[in-house]
C-alpha cells in the first residue's frame, strides 16, 4: 500500500480552524500528520499512524 503524500481534506480542514493555537508551521504541519494518520490509519497507534505515511528522507 502506498504512503501518505499530501493531506486529505479533513486535516486541511482542521489545520485552518485550529493551525493557530500552534506557534510555528513545523507544530502546525505534525498536528496535521498526526490527524491525517488518525483517519486514515487501520491502527490509531502511534506504530499504525507511522505506518501509513510515505518514507522520505527529508
């Protein structure tokens, strides 16, 4: 199954209405990574959400 590249809507979503509360875009951009694996992951585990995502090397 393929990763994770960019995120869904509901995130987006999120990030705009509560982006914020969070200090800097790297707090905004976890917050949304951490959402996007909640919905989408099989397991809502922190191993499962980690799972889903596309390994890069940036």
């Amino acid at each position: 199954m393929p990763g994770i590249n960019e995120f869904p809507q509901r995130a987006e979503a999120a990030l705009a209405q509560y982006g914020d509360l969070f200090t800097n875009e790297c707090q905004r951009h976890h917050f949304a990574k951490y959402l996007t694996g909640l919905f989408s992951a099989d397991r809502n585990t922190v191993l499962g959400i980690h799972a889903e995502f596309a390994q890069t090397t940036d």
